[in-house]
C-alpha cells in the first residue's frame, strides 16, 4: 500500500458517494412511489424502469454509474495506484449495495460497476456491457444479463484488463451473491422481464 491517508480518505469518500441512492431522488422528482416497496424492492434502474418508464430508469442509471466513476477518479486526483483506484471502487460498490444513509439496504450494484469499471478498465467493461445487451435484447430479462456479464468479467478482464482481473473476480462475486434471489427465480422459471 503506497499511499494509505490517500486510501483511507478515498474510500471514505467512494463509500459515502455510494450511499447516495439516485433511485430514491428520481422517485421523489417524478412522483413514483418507493422503489424498495414497490414493483421488485430494488432501488435499482430495471425496477424505475418497470414503475416510471425508460426516462427515470436512465437518470437512475448516470446516477448510480456516475458515482462509481467518481470514485475512481478522486482516487486518480489524489495520486492513487491503479490498485488503489480498484479498491477505491469497491468501495463506492458497496456503498451503494449497502448504503449508510438509507439503512444499509440498496440495490445489486451493477450500474455502479459499470460506472467504475470504465473509469478503471474501459476495454473490460465495453465489452461485458455489450455482451449484457445482447442477452437483455435476447431475453429481456435483465438479472440474467447482467448475472452472465458477471460470470464473463474474470474472463474478459484477463483478456484485455489483466492488471485487474482480481477486482473484476471480486465484483463479480458481489454481483452474483447480490442476485441470488434473482438465480432462485431464473431456476424456477418466475424471474420477471421487462
């Protein structure tokens, strides 16, 4: 660790950036209801898309992309390593799947992954964007296109991004445990599409 003040004061920061749920402000401006009460419970795009339409869900989506980028780029002005700019992510991702200022419930994480991922590895996460359209455009179910974007990252990332092909397993990871409803739902045949 080369810089830990710059880390400790980065990921504090990427923390509570993640915090800020777009979701819940999108809500309020268009008068939608709850997004954690309604449609899926998830205060995520794909459920604002399902409650107010496709203008919601792409302000809910900059947000919450937004935020990871962000993060990573505080990260870069403070003069942090590209290691330290993954954990930097990390730690906005988990600030919006576990969020301090709406008590520690948010959503799956993906939009801020993506966000992050073309701050830190633009080729990588280009790549598994598209491949997360081409199975939504396939199936029309987004939990599966962003679930097979999750098992693809490791692969795509040791192709094109190798130096970070352990932050691409661990978000990964995150993104996997944080659908597992969603594979519950895919198995039985009763995962909802858009």
């Amino acid at each position: 660790m080369e810089h830990p003040f710059q880390l400790l004061m980065a990921t504090s920061i990427a923390y509570l950036l993640g915090s800020i749920m777009g979701a819940y402000w999108v809500c309020r401006y268009f008068q939608l209801p709850d997004p954690t009460e309604a449609g899926s419970g998830n205060p995520g795009a794909t459920n604002i898309y399902r409650l107010g339409g496709p203008i919601p869900a792409t302000l809910t989506l900059f947000w919450d992309a937004a935020k990871g980028a962000a993060a990573v780029c505080i990260a870069a002005m403070l003069g942090l390593s590209p290691y330290e700019q993954g954990v930097t992510a990390v730690a906005a991702i988990v600030g919006h799947m576990l969020p301090a200022f709406h008590h520690f419930k948010g959503g799956k994480g993906v939009a801020t992954v993506l966000g992050a991922g073309l701050a830190l590895a633009w080729q990588t996460t280009l790549a598994l964007t598209l491949v997360w359209a081409a199975v939504v455009y396939w199936k029309r179910i987004s939990s599966l296109a962003s679930l097979t974007a999750a098992v693809m990252a490791p692969w795509v990332a040791w192709r094109l991004n190798p130096e970070h092909l352990a932050l691409f397993l661990i978000l990964a990871l995150f993104i996997l445990i944080r659908h597992r409803e969603n594979i519950i739902n895919l198995a039985k045949g009763k995962e909802r599409s858009l």
